[in-house]
C-alpha cells in the first residue's frame, strides 16, 4: 500500500501517484470513509476537488479523510475484487455520497412527447432509456452532432417552434403535435420514431462510417482545418457506438475465469488474497423501456468486466 497525506482536499505537490488500475481508501485515524478503483487516480482526485467546491455532503466527507491508502493492480479485476471485498467487509460510512455514478445520466426518448429526446438522471418515466453515460456534456455533444447531420430534434427551448425551424436545422417534428402535446400527425411522427430508434440505439447505423469517409476526404483534399473539425466527432461517434455496444450485451454477460465469475455482468464470486469471496446478486427487474439501462451504480463494475470479457476474447 502507498500512504499518502491527504489535507484540505489536496495531496501534496511533490506526491508521486502510481499509473495503471488501483484500489484506494480514504480514511481518518482508523476509520474507513470511503473507497474505490480506479485506472487513473490522479484524475480521479482532480475530479474528487470538483466535487468538493460542487456538493457540501462531498466537501464534508472530503475534509474529514487524513490521508489516501493506494494499491497498484497488474489487471483491472484485481482492483475490483480488492473494492467488492472492502466494502463488503467494512461498509464504508461515506461510500454512498462520494460514488462518482451519482453524476451519470440517461439518454431518453420518446418520439411522440416534446422534446422527443433529453437526458434524465433516472428511469422513472415511461421514456425509453439507453444508459447511464458518465458525461451529461458528452451526450449533448452528440444529440448536437445529431440534430446538424440528419436534422433530428435537439430541442434547447420550453416552447416549440423555435428558431430552429426558421434556420432550416430543424425538420419541425414539433409541428406534429399541437399547443397542448397531443400528437397530430401520426404518421410524421412515427417517421421520427423510426430515426430516433437508428440514429441512437443502433450501434452499426452507419453514421461513424460516413463521417469517416468526410474526414479522411477533407485529409486527402489537404483540408486540414476541415479535417480537425470533424476528427471530435469522429471520435465521439466512436465512443458512442462502443459504448452503445456495452449496454447490449452487459445484463446477459457471464463467463467464469480462474480467479472470478461473472453472471448478467456483474462480479459473482472471486479469489481474493487465496481467499474464496461470493457476491449475492440481487434480483434486478427492467421494464421493456429500459432495455438499453442499467443501475446506476453498476456501470463501473459492469463496464469493467465487459472491457476484460472483450480484450480476452477477440478472436
């Protein structure tokens, strides 16, 4: 383990930080506050001091930690075995207020209800859900992105029509419904259901390939200037599919390993310090607009078990 002072939200400026996956702790005396894991964890206590000046619960959790214990991990799901086992065994008094899942959103749809689509912290409604997403500013950039290329709906007022219209970036679904949002004209939007359904929620939707072909257009043409414009989308479009990819396949990912077992994505038992642990796992019920949605505080653990099923099986 490597100590490290903790005052004040900060570390000191000359502390040298392990690279890689990494289990740590916060704690006070002997008190466990809180852990977690993490690939990067000098990222992580950068976004530890936002938090602080954002959440009072978070600052106050923050100011009570003495000092940081960290252990570096060769693989990932050693990381997570160290954190499932931890907060099994301790139960850490602020695990809940300083989880970084707290921030994460859901993409929401509904072809047929202004504003057809919009990022929710929760799956309470009866939209349909894809998510969560760790950025709410990544998926505007890509509901941006969306609304320019194919004229979807990227609603950004209360009211409808907007400026939008009269610019020519928008096809006017909201024209379908009337002043009190009932529906209109069925057909127009049974037609944008369709295209919100394959722009979002199909990975292999053809869009990253075209805006491939611009960009390698725009390099081949010596547009340079053009080419970097459209290289963030590319690569956002990129993030998105993989990532659309994983909300797929997680809730029915298992497989078994040498040291750990994994059942509808989540960590069911490992070999931890030549010790057998197993993790209940709880009955989760989905209803069918949540298809594309997972808990809130599954996404980490689920994302990491998928990245490792998917480096160790590619071919």
């Amino acid at each position: 383990m490597i100590k490290v002072k903790w005052e004040n939200n900060q570390i000191p400026e000359d502390t040298k930080l392990p690279s890689g996956w990494v289990f740590f702790y916060f704690k006070k005396e002997d008190l466990i506050l809180w852990c977690g894991f993490t690939p990067n964890i000098r990222q992580r206590l950068n976004n530890i001091r936002r938090k602080v000046e954002q959440d009072e619960s978070f600052r106050d959790a923050s100011l009570a930690a003495e000092y940081i214990e960290i252990e570096p991990y060769a693989r990932s799901v050693e990381a997570l075995f160290h954190y499932k086992v931890f907060v099994q065994e301790y139960n850490p008094p602020f695990q809940d207020i300083t989880a970084p899942w707290k921030e994460y959103v859901y993409l929401a749809l509904d072809a047929y209800r202004f504003p057809f689509i919009t990022i929710q912290s929760d799956t309470n409604s009866d939209w349909t859900y894809a998510g969560p997403w760790r950025s709410r500013f990544f998926l505007m950039d890509i509901m941006d992105s969306l609304s320019r290329i194919l004229k979807l709906p990227f609603c950004e007022t209360s009211y409808y029509p907007c400026e939008k219209l009269d610019k020519g970036i928008c096809r006017g679904y909201c024209e379908a419904l009337d002043e009190e949002g009932e529906v209109e004209d069925q057909e127009e939007l049974n037609k944008l259901e369709s295209l919100l359904w394959e722009a979002y929620l199909h990975p292999d939707n053809g869009i990253l390939e075209m805006l491939t072909k611009e960009k390698d257009k725009y390099f081949n043409d010596l547009e340079f200037d053009k080419e970097d414009l459209i290289n963030g989308e590319v690569e956002n479009f990129a993030k998105y599919r993989d990532w659309l990819k994983f909300l797929y396949l997680t809730k029915s990912l298992s497989y078994q390993s040498e040291d750990f077992g994994v059942e509808n994505g989540l960590l069911s038992w490992c070999k931890f310090k030549d010790k057998i642990y197993k993790f209940p796992l709880e009955q989760l019920y989905y209803r069918p607009n949540e298809q594309l949605a997972i808990n809130l505080n599954k996404t980490d653990e689920a994302r990491l078990l998928y990245e490792y099923y998917i480096q160790h099986n590619k071919g």
